[in-house]
C-alpha cells in the first residue's frame, strides 16, 4: 500500500505559502551536514551577504532565525524589550495587534495605535501615537499588511520615528523580495522577515536585519533575554565569527534560503519589483472587470497581496464556497479574509515565483467560468482582456 505522502499539485496565489522555484526545493534534498561543517558556514556567510542585499543593509547582524516569520516578530521584540519598557506599535491589522500580544508578553507597556483596517499607517498616525507615549523605547509596525493589503510608507514614517529617539522595527515579512525595502536608507533599526512569501522559499527561516542602535540597546539590557531560544546575544556568536554552537541550525531549510536568495540576485531586486507591479495591475484590471472592489486605496495597494471585496453573489453562495470550488476545480489557492474581514475579502497573492503573467491570466479565465454560476453576470473574456490591455 502506498504511504507516502503526495500533495495536490497547487497554483499558490494566497497570502502565503508561495509557490517555490525547482531549484529551491531540490536545494532541500540535498544532502546533510553538519551545523559547523565548515561547507556549511561557507553558506551561512552566502546567506548572510544576499540578505544584506535583500534588505539593503550592511548592518553585520543580518542572518535567518530558525523559525517562522513570527519567530522573527518575537526575536526583535523579546530582544529589545524587557520589564517596564514602552513600545508603541501601530495597529493596521492582524499583525500589527500580534505586535502588540508579544509587547505585552514581554512585560513591556504596549501603546497601541489602532487604524481602521485597509488603511496605511500615516505620518500623522505615528505624530499622534508618538504623543500618547511617556518614552517609547520602540515604535513599531507592519510595512505590508498582509490581512489587509495596505502599504504603509516607511521612508515617509521613519524620520518621525527618529525625531522621537525611539528605535523603530519593521515587519517586511510580505514586502521583501517584492517591493523596495532600505533598512539602511530609511533608518529601521530591527527589521524582520518570512522566507515563504516573496523569497519563494518554504516556510521556516525568518531573515532578520540589526542594526548598531538595535545591538547597543540589547547589550545595554538588566536582565536576560526571555526567550533563551532567541537570545540574540547566543545567537549571533554563532552567524558570526565565533561560530559557538547555540542550537542545530535547520540544515535544509538554510539550503532552500540560498538558493532563493541566488534566484532573487539573478533577476535582480528592481526587476523583480518591476514583476510585482506588473502583475499586479494586470490582476487589477481583471478583478475589477469582474466586479470585485479594492480593500485598499490605490497608492497605498500592495503589489503582492491583493485584496478585495467580491461581487454580489446569488443566493445561497459565499466567499467560501466559491474559494474552495477554486481548489477544487481549479487547484488554484487564494486566501480569505481576517479578523474583521473573515467573510468579507479574498486576499490574492502574487508573490516570488507565484507572480507570473500566465498565473493572472489563469485564475481570471477560472473567475470567468465560476462567477456566473454563483449568479455574477460577467461578459465573456471581459477579465482577460482587461488584464492582457494593461501591460
Ligand atoms: C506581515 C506578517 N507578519 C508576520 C507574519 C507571521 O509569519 P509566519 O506565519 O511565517 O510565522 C505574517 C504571516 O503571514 C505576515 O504576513
């Protein structure tokens, strides 16, 4: 009897996983060696100078935490943070408020801005939350809103963040890889991120970027990191020269990453942002064609994650349904909506490898053949035409 396990073959267009490049996953069958097989440091060091280009950055501290994106969010607040602290942290949508749970985790005074969900945090948000703060130690805030779709403008937030003297931490886990991120040139201090959205990488690592201001502030710390598993101080003793042993690096994962990272320099950043935007409005284009409403205003609309309100649909059908007849029928994954908008959106990603002409093309001819069985009128080839005009 067969055991093993064999996925479904998916188009990947939700708010992550994506899909990952062949090369990518047969990096991960390669085989094992040890954590400190010095073939394996060489990488460590390959991984560590293409996310210095990825984040651009060349704060030394710039390596992957083992773990998911949220062990990223953890590792920059458990680091910076202890008892009594303040952090004011900006809350657009679902991630922003898991900011704020580990804040307050941390035993940190969490003062928490909240924005109505779908909008950009604004200057005039962080002036604001600034001021309801006594000394924030941190501000700190999601750059692409994954639950939402909104793109809030760091470069025109951070100099805000700094006339305040705090250190300001950035989630990129949905920007990097498909839209500019300058760790450097905006001034973040700790930034974070997933390898399984633009990267194109399976879950499982979180690049992470500390700059100078960061690293002081953790060497400064009365007490001990909380978290012993993302102590920083151990950590980097073993991404930097010492190369201490703190935990078993996950070896394959490691793997994957470069190879994500080396597809990600062939292209090039800016072409790889150009891809994005592409298809994005293509996407767009198509969508609106078939009667669904943007969550977010144009200027502030993620390029990577899109998302929208459907059309009315007849009765006796939901956003659901016809997402998991999608599945079914199509093989092709898109998200619903979050916390607020549980119901309400479909957030449709183009992310990596997943954001390619020929998959916009795909799910809007699948759109054009599914919504006006859930009682949508649609003109036939409307989407598609639409998408194909805007190139
Ligand atoms: C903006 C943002 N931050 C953090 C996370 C958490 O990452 P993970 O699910 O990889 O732990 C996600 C995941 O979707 C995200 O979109």
């Amino acid at each position: 009897m067969e055991t093993r396990f064999t996925p479904p073959r998916r188009l990947l267009l939700g708010p992550g996983p994506s899909d990952a490049h062949p090369r990518v996953l047969a990096a991960m069958s390669l085989p094992l060696i040890g954590h400190l097989d010095p073939a394996f440091l060489a990488l460590m060091d390959d991984v560590k100078r293409m996310l210095r280009a990825v984040f651009r950055t060349r704060n030394e501290l710039t390596f992957a935490v083992s773990g998911t994106g949220s062990a990223g969010m953890e590792a920059c607040l458990v680091n910076l943070l202890e008892e009594g602290d303040e952090a004011v942290v900006m809350v657009n949508g679902e991630f922003g408020r898991r900011m704020t749970d580990i804040v307050e985790r941390c035993r940190a005074r969490a003062v928490a801005y909240e924005i109505p969900w779908g909008r950009a945090v604004e200057p005039e948000d962080v002036e604001k939350a600034i001021a309801q703060a006594r000394s924030p130690k941190l501000v700190a805030l999601v750059h692409a809103e994954t639950s939402t779709g909104a793109c809030s403008p760091i470069a025109e937030l951070a100099p805000i963040v700094a006339r305040s003297g705090a250190l300001f931490v950035v989630d990129t886990v949905t920007s990097l890889g498909g839209c500019p991120v300058e760790a450097d040139g905006w001034g973040i201090d700790a930034c974070y991120s997933g390898t399984q959205k633009c990267l194109s990488c399976p879950p499982g690592l979180s690049p992470v970027t500390f700059g100078t201001r960061a690293l002081e502030a953790v060497r400064r710390r009365r007490t001990k990191v909380q978290s012993w598993y993302l102590d920083l101080t151990m950590i980097e003793k073993y991404w930097g020269a010492e190369r201490v042993y703190h935990h078993t690096a996950p070896i394959s994962m490691n793997y994957a990453l470069a190879e994500a990272l080396r597809l990600v320099e062939e292209e090039g950043l800016e072409a790889r942002f150009e891809r994005h935007r592409q298809n994005h409005l293509a996407l767009g284009a198509g969508l609106e064609a078939l009667g669904f409403r943007f969550v977010v205003e144009p200027v502030r609309r993620l390029w990577m994650l899109n998302s929208v309100y459907l059309p009315a649909l007849g009765e006796g059908h939901d956003e659901a349904r016809l997402r998991r007849q999608l599945l079914d029928e199509f093989s092709i994954e898109v998200g619903g909506g979050l916390g607020a908008f549980k119901g309400k959106i479909w957030r449709i990603g183009l992310m990596g490898e997943s954001s390619q002409r020929v998959n916009v093309i795909r799910l809007l001819e699948a759109l054009e053949v599914m919504l006006p069985q859930a009682g949508v009128s649609v003109r036939p080839g409307a989407a598609v035409a639409a998408a194909e005009a805007c190139v």
